[in-house]
C-alpha cells in the first residue's frame, strides 16, 4: 500500500502517515489545480511550498516518498500505478461525497483502488454530527455547547467554567486610541519557499492578468505565512504568548493600520494540517488556567476553532452540491470589478480589498460585515462571490468558504443562517475607523455622497420583503421600513440603482 497525502492533509504526527509507518507516501503536485481559478500567488505558494516540505521533512525522517509533479492529478497517478500497478492507496476521506467519488473515480481509471480513512484534522466525527443533528438541524450555538461537553474543553464538572457558554457582551469592543498590539509573526522564505514562489509568479500570472478579474492580484507584498509544522508551532506560540489576551474584546473590530489586529492568523496552517485543533484549543485553554489570557479571549477563540469550524465541515459535507449553487434570494448582480482592483472611494471596501490582493487575507469581520456585507445588500449572485473568496485568500477551501460566504455571508440556503447580515454605515463606523477618512458620508442615505451602504441596506429590505418580513428576527427593521414614505422610497430607489450603475462602470 502506498498513502496518498494530498495537499491540504500535510499530517504526519497522526493518521495514514503515522499509522503506516512502513509505507511509502506519495504527494502530487499537480499545475492543473493551479488553474481552475485566478489564485492569489501566495495561496499557490503557500500549499506547494508547505507539500515541498512536507516532502523533504519525511525523508528527513528515512521514509520512503515518491513526489510526482504533473500536469493534471490523472497523470500523477497513471505514472505511480505505472511503477506500481493494481496498489491500493490510502487516503483521509474529503469532505463532500462527489468529492470522494471523483477521488475513487481517478484512482479506478489510473489501475488502482483507494481505502479512505478518517480526517484528522477535525474533532468531531461525522457519526457524532449526523448524531447530534438528527434532533438540532444545524443551530450552531446548540453545536458548540455539544461540542464542549464532549471534548470537556472550558467545562468543569458539565457545566461550563466560571458559568457562562460564550462572552459574546464583552468581545465587541474597539480598541483605545493608543492601542499597539503585538506585530505578527516573520517567516523568511528559505530556498524551497523561494523556488516555488518564482515558478509560481512564472507559470501562473497571465490566468488572472486580464478581465474579468480585473489585473488579478498585482503587487502582493512578501510571502510571509508558515509552510512547515515547526512554523506552524511558532505562530502558534507567539499568537498564545502576544496576542490571545487582546484577541476577545477587539476581534470583532476593524482598524485600518492593522489588518492582523491580535487574530490567531493560525487558519492556514490548521487548513493545511500542520497544526490540529486540539492542540490549538488546549494551548489556549492552558494559558487561561495558568492566568496569562482572560477567559472571554480563550472561550472566544475556543468557539472560532471547535464552534464555527467544525460546524462549517459538517455543514458543507451534509448540504454539498446543493449548498454550491444555493440562492433563495434570487440574487443576480455580476461581482463588482473592484473586488478584483480594490479601485473603489469607498474607504473599507478598499483598504479590505487591498489586503486580500496583498497578503491574501483579511480577519472575519471584514469578510462578513464588509465584503459579504456588501455582496448581500448590493445583490451579488452567491457563487460568484464564493469564486472570488475561494481564489483570494490563502486560507481558502470549498469546506469553508461556501458556507461561511453563500449561507453566513449572502444568506443563500437558509440552512443555517436564521437571518441574514445586512447592515448599514452604522455597523461599520461602530467597530471600524473607516468612515472618519472616507469621501462618503456616512449619515447620509440618499443624494450625491451618501454612503453606499446606507441605500442598498434599505434596498435590500425593500425587495426582499416578500421572503425576510415574516422572519422574527427582522421584525424592527421592518418596523423601520414602514416608517418611510413613498418620497423616501423613490430616494432610496434612484440611489441604489446610481450605485449600482457607479459599481458597473468603475465609478464607485
């Protein structure tokens, strides 16, 4: 037998890797997956280099490693049965069925047959989650709590620690004036990292260079983000050390000269399998027990990774293809071009915008209450959103980004979402320092400078009252909507459709 280890499953400590130490593994790297979308070159150099070391790490350690690099991975594995025929590879199980099915397929056509084997890079199974979903269907808060208790992380004696589920009332400050949190960590690309960062701007910069994505992603700054697991570790420990204290009140909080602020920025590296939840969490947790991180930072950062990111792979393995292409607003408009360009006056959606194009990243508010936000309220079709999340961030799989953009950012499925999160200039001015320098004015609805955000928000109510009025959760905002009279209407009307024109043409 030979283990297949496919690119984003770099585990060795656990799984096929350590479970058959005796077999050799096989990676392939394949330049077609590099193609199906325009990816921003760190994403493509973060999982290339991480395989690359992950390659040379196990023969490091005396195993034997065939690292095929083709075209497509259909000829990878023609080349390994070749040399190997009728072998049964092993693999962790992807997360959607026609995933599998497509991996079973592959294998079946190159000669061989493929054993699939747990996922190690989750906690909760998916015999638990179809367990527990059986009787909740997909409430994320009844989720976590299911979760903690059982894991036992933050729990004491089943109740949880000093009595409170979440602290959600004290993680929605914005920061001081003065505030200085603590620089990210540095990871100097070494030679292997440089290699595949040149190949990658070679071989890969004319599929994003020309419409409709708008020059791709020109100019992106240096590439800085782990690609081993003794990185992975350091990230880890500087983000427990420096940041996880700061993390809680302010990680719902957007500064322009911060883009980190005190986030973990560990999601690359638990995507890729170089760090595993568990031991993420448990660092965390420690810190708290030993008093150096308050428990609404760690309970905060607990939810993010054993809450929401678990519940986003069962969600997606459970309503995949269907999820994909979901759309209950029937939303039509094309992405806007300054998603691709970030040429756009309006002060957050450009700054956001500009860190995607050169770090491939932004922190989660940001992604939700900016660039879903405004997907939502402007009327982006979901799938094209989810394109360009999907191509933009290094972080990025189908697992996560459709349903945390199609469902918790456009409201696309109602799976999940039990409203959807639009919001105005408020939301944005409350926790950001965006609206202070920006040419738009953000009291203002309607008329020449009013914030874009203003008009498409009551827009987005107007036409969609036929499916959100009878939620609950909506009730005060219509209540607010049939405050306004039809001159007020007619205002909102003509202002929404000048922005959209504005967005269409690049004027925006």
């Amino acid at each position: 037998m030979t283990v297949w280890v496919r690119g984003d499953h770099l585990v060795a400590e656990r799984g096929p890797v350590a479970d058959r130490p005796d077999d050799r593994v096989l990676l392939v790297e394949a330049a077609s997956f590099a193609r199906k979308l325009p990816y921003h070159p760190h994403k493509l150099t973060l999982v290339f280099s991480a395989m690359r070391h992950f390659r040379d790490e196990l023969r490091d350690r005396g195993r034997e490693v065939e690292y095929r690099r083709a075209d497509t991975f259909a000829e990878g594995l023609d080349a390994h049965f070749e040399e190997y025929p009728d072998e049964t590879l092993v693999t962790t199980r992807p997360q959607a069925e026609g995933a599998w099915e497509r991996i079973e397929t592959l294998v079946e056509d190159a000669g061989g047959t493929v054993e699939f084997v747990p996922d190690e890079r989750f906690l909760c199974s998916p015999a638990q989650f179809d367990e527990w979903a059986s009787d909740e269907r997909y409430r994320h808060e009844d989720f976590y709590r299911f979760v903690r208790r059982e894991t036992g992380y933050l729990m004491d004696d089943g109740e949880p620690v000093e009595g409170e589920w979440n602290y959600d009332d004290q993680n929605r400050e914005t920061p001081p004036d003065d505030w200085d949190p603590a620089d990210p960590p540095t990871f100097d690309p070494d030679e292997t990292t440089e290699a595949v960062a040149e190949w990658v701007a070679e071989a890969f910069d004319g599929d994003y260079a020309d419409p409709p994505y708008g020059g791709g992603w020109a100019a992106p700054e240096s590439f800085n983000w782990p690609v081993t697991r003794r990185q992975a570790v350091q990230a880890l420990d500087h983000f427990v050390t420096h940041r996880l204290a700061e993390f809680g009140p302010y990680q719902d909080a957007m500064l322009r000269e911060e883009w980190a602020m005190s986030h973990s920025l560990l999601s690359t590296s638990l995507n890729l399998g170089l760090l595993l939840p568990g031991e993420v969490v448990e660092r965390a947790i420690a810190a708290y027990e030993e008093g150096d991180a308050p428990l609404n930072s760690v309970e905060g950062f607990v939810r993010q990774v054993v809450g929401w990111r678990e519940f986003l792979r069962h969600v997606y393995r459970c309503e995949t293809p269907e999820l994909t292409e979901a759309n209950q607003l029937g939303a039509d408009e094309a992405l806007p071009e300054f998603y691709w360009t970030g040429e756009t006056d309006m002060a957050c959606l450009s700054d956001v915008v500009d860190g995607v194009r050169k770090r491939g990243y932004s922190h989660h508010i940001e992604r939700l209450m900016i660039l879903s936000n405004f997907g939502l309220i402007y009327g982006v079709e979901p799938a094209q959103l989810n394109r360009w999340f999907h191509a933009g961030y290094v972080d990025a799989f189908h697992w996560v980004t459709t349903p945390n953009v199609v469902e918790m950012g456009l409201y696309g499925a109602g799976v999940f979402a039990t409203k959807p999160y639009a919001s105005s200039a408020n939301y944005v001015d409350k926790m950001s320092d965006y609206c202070s320098g920006c040419p738009y004015y953000k009291t203002k609805t309607t008329g020449e400078g009013a914030c874009p955000f203003n008009a498409l928000y009551w827009d987005f109510l107007d036409r969609n009252e036929d499916e959100l009025r009878s939620n609950h959760r909506m009730g005060l905002m219509y209540s607010h909507v049939d405050g306004k009279d039809d001159e007020e209407w007619a205002e909102i009307r003509e202002r929404a459709a000048e922005i959209r024109s504005m967005a269409a043409t690049g004027a925006l």
